[in-house]
C-alpha cells in the first residue's frame, strides 16, 4: 500500500537531531514494527516523483525475496524540503533484513530475554528502572527469562506496547511506554540500546 498524505494514527516527531533527521520505531501489541521517518534535505535535493520511484523501487525489490513477510509504505509525504515516510514490518527480523546490506547493518530485536540470550546478544550488562532507584546485572536479568526486551544498534525514539522497566545505558525514558536513544559521538564506537517492558 502506498499513499501520499497523513496517516491515521499520528505521532509526535522526536526533535529532529543536528544531522537533519529522527526515526521513532513502534512495536506494536502483534509483534509487528512500524517506523516513522522524518528527514530534511536542502531544497532540490529530491522531488517528490524521484522519492516516490526510490521508495516503491526499494519495497517491491525486497519484497520479490520476501513474498510471505512484506513490507507496507504506510505514508510517504514531501513538502517543503522534509520528507516523513512511515512503513510497517511484520517483525524484527523483518526489519532488521530489510535495514540490512553491505554497507550498512540496522539490527532490532524483539522478543524475550530468553530468545535474546540464545541468540547471541551479549546480556552481560547494567540497567536501571525508568526511576533510576534500582540497578540489575547480568544474573538478575538472565532470571526474568520471559521478560520482553527490545535491542537495538541505533538510536531511535521507541514507542512500546508496555510500560518500560528496566533501561540500558543511553536510553532516557519518556513517559511509562516511551524512550530515546542518545547517539553516539563521532568516532566513538557503535553502541547498544536495551529496553525491558511488561
């Protein structure tokens, strides 16, 4: 599906950031993904055929592989040197294919902590509670083994189904469902996000 104009369920947009642009990722209640885009351009830079070509090019491509786990473009708007560009992953690991290739690597998981662990993502770590009052390590996360937790390597705005529970380094807490991902500095190397939500 494919649609210049609003969408249905509108988002606040996360403060643009010095690079000119902001991304909000949306687990929703059926596992699926849903980001939000938001980007400047200098004027000229694109017109709206060229944006509309690129994006349908790049979806139908990738969906030609995925036929039974599509990607939707939900919106597509550019006005005035800003582009907003929503589109709707049936899971992570959808998400993470399709933000995946040889230059670039996008990683989201969701699942729980359990799943996290025999997939490989390093555990060994601190968190805190939204409040900042209570701290838990490697032993007591890997005890909440049916716990959810979202874990990315870029700094989004998450929106979650759940109330946040614990939080990782560089993650601020926005509200009880809501968080930001502080990016790094230049130079500095990649960084991980971890969330805990019920």
């Amino acid at each position: 599906s494919f649609w210049l104009g609003g969408c249905s369920r509108e988002k606040a947009m996360p403060d643009i950031s010095a690079n000119g642009s902001a991304t909000a990722i949306e687990v929703n209640k059926d596992g699926s993904i849903s980001e939000t885009i938001w980007e400047s351009f200098e004027a000229g830079y694109y017109n709206e055929e060229e944006l509309r070509t690129m994006v349908l090019s790049e979806v139908a491509e990738f969906n030609r592989a995925y036929p039974e786990s599509g990607v939707l473009i939900e919106q597509l708007e550019y006005e005035d040197g800003s582009i907003t560009m929503r589109l709707k992953y049936p899971s992570a690991e959808i998400y993470t294919a399709f933000n995946t290739d040889e230059y670039n690597q996008n990683t989201l998981f969701c699942g729980t902590v359990s799943q996290a662990y025999e997939a490989g993502y390093s555990l060994d770590i601190s968190m805190t509670d939204p409040k900042g009052e209570n701290t838990i390590g490697k032993e007591a996360l890997l005890s909440m083994g049916e716990a959810k937790i979202l874990i990315a390597d870029q700094p989004v705005y998450v929106i979650l189904p759940g109330k946040l529970t614990y939080i990782g380094e560089h993650v601020i807490p926005d509200g009880k469902a809501e968080a930001y991902m502080e990016p790094g500095q230049e130079g500095e190397a990649s960084r991980m996000y971890y969330v805990i939500y019920k």
